[in-house]
C-alpha cells in the first residue's frame, strides 16, 4: 500500500511541473472540470462525467473527484456534448460536493 502512495505523490509532483513547464492549469492535465460563469445568467462546464439530476431549479453534474451542484430558477440547458454543458437561468450558487 505505500508503494502506491508513493507512486501517486510522485506523479501528482510531475503533474504540478508538468503544468508549471507548460503554463497550463493542473486541473486541466488532471482531467478536472472547468467551470465559466458568465454573470448569474450562464454556465459552461467543461470535461463532465454526464448528468446526476435536472430541474428547473437544481442540476447536479458528475465530474472527476467531485459532483458539480447548481442551484438557482428557470434553469435549462441550452446545449450538451461529451466535453461541455452549458446552463442558463438565473445562478443563485454553484458548489462542488464529494461524489456520492
């Protein structure tokens, strides 16, 4: 067991250098979603693991090591492929809960 602890904090540190060496966020090397809020009229989630629940008033998006939670009214998605969503209404709050 702790050689694969090892191993894990081993390449977490390459990943950290990697993405100072290349400029580029962590997260993004290590296949975390991106979030761009855009007022409280708009969201776009990048790299998501599909929808956990929908409503008009919560939507809970799966995503790596987390659950996405938004909460808000007159929420809808407006578009959804393999790598993004986009959300629109009114974002009251958006927060990022354990996987359950």
């Amino acid at each position: 067991m702790k050689t694969i602890q090892r191993q894990s904090a081993g390449l977490k540190a390459r990943i950290r250098a990697a993405a100072e060496q290349l400029d580029v966020p962590e997260g993004m090397l290590r296949g975390l979603p991106q979030l761009t809020l855009d007022g409280d009229g708009q969201l776009l989630v990048e790299r998501h693991l599909g929808i956990v629940e929908y409503g008009t008033q919560r939507i809970r998006i799966a995503a790596k090591e987390m659950t996405i939670e938004v909460l808000g009214s007159d929420l809808h998605l407006t578009a959804m492929d393999r790598d993004s969503i986009r959300i629109r209404g009114r974002i009251a709050s958006v927060a990022y809960l354990d996987r359950e």
